[in-house]
C-alpha cells in the first residue's frame, strides 16, 4: 500500500506536468499570433511606404524581366535596368527588344532609354494597388507609360512607341 506521502508528491508532480504542457502550448501559441501580428504590420507599413511614394512621385521601377511583342521574354541579369520617377522628370534606362519602325538611330543603342521633363502623371487607386499612366510630351518616340503597382510592391510596366513594338517590363519599386 503506497504512503499518502508518495501519493501526494505523484498529484503534484502529475499536475505540474500538465501545467508545463499547457505552458508550453499557450507560449506556442502567443509567439504564433506574434509572428502574425508582425507580418501584417510589415506588410501594412510596406503598402503605406509604397502609397506615400506613388502618391509624392518619388520612386524607382526596378526591371528584372521583359516581355516584348514579339518573340519570348527575357529574365534580366543586369541589375541596373530602371524607370525612375520624381515629381519633375522621369528616366527611363531600360533595353528593348523588338521591331522598330523608322525614325530610330542606328549605333546599336536600341533600348528605352530617355529623360523626360514635361510629362502627364495620373494615378488611380485601384482595388489592388495602383495604376499609374505616364505621358511624355517631350519624348517624341514614346506615347505613353502605364505602370501597375501591386500593394506588396511588385510591378508591372508597359511602354507605348510610336515608332517601336508595344513592350512590357516586370519588376518592383524600389
């Protein structure tokens, strides 16, 4: 027959297994909600950084794939490949693939490439991001840019020529 001494320290030594387990799952638990917590607030603050810029016109679209009309797209490897934006120019250093129609010089530079100082900047917030139209007025070969903004930052950007084939970049903001 077991002592009510022994009987006591088993109660207590099974209650306070119990009591680690249910530590253990409620720590577990907290630090998971924590996680969460912490992921939306980065992805919260990611989409206000990128409103503020949109919104100020200061950002940097970084190309690190193309899609022209004809034939298939292309991954980048240079990291340099832009289109930067500020309230009172937009620069475009990016390559081209694709069919050119006339008026294009012939020193083997056939990217879009440009520095636009006069250009109509239009905004819409859209459901998931932003769509943004860019029409240069002094750049004779480009009608217009349109660039959609994702919440998280990725973008996609596509350039009307009027003497080159429609073509489409993707990449982020920067």
């Amino acid at each position: 027959m077991e002592s009510p001494l022994v009987k006591h320290h088993t109660n207590i030594m099974k209650t306070l297994r119990y009591l680690c387990i249910l530590l253990l799952i409620v720590g577990a638990g907290l630090n998971t909600a924590f996680a969460q917590s912490t992921k939306k607030d980065k992805k919260a603050e990611k989409e206000a950084t990128i409103k503020k810029n949109v919104d100020g016109q200061n950002y940097t679209f970084m190309a690190n794939y193309v899609l022209p009309q004809r034939g298939g797209g292309k991954q980048l490897t240079e990291t340099y490949y832009e289109l930067k934006i500020t309230k009172d120019s937009v620069i475009a250093f990016l390559p081209y693939y694709g069919r050119a129609y006339f008026d294009v010089p012939y020193n083997g530079d056939m990217g879009m490439k440009f520095t636009s100082t006069k250009f109509n900047y239009d905004a819409k917030a859209k459901k998931k991001g932003w769509e943004i139209t860019i029409k240069p007025t002094d750049v004779k070969n480009i009608d217009k840019l349109i660039l959609n903004i994702s919440p998280d930052g990725y973008a996609t950007l596509s350039i009307n020529s009027v003497n080159r084939d429609f073509i489409s970049y993707d990449g982020y903001l920067k």
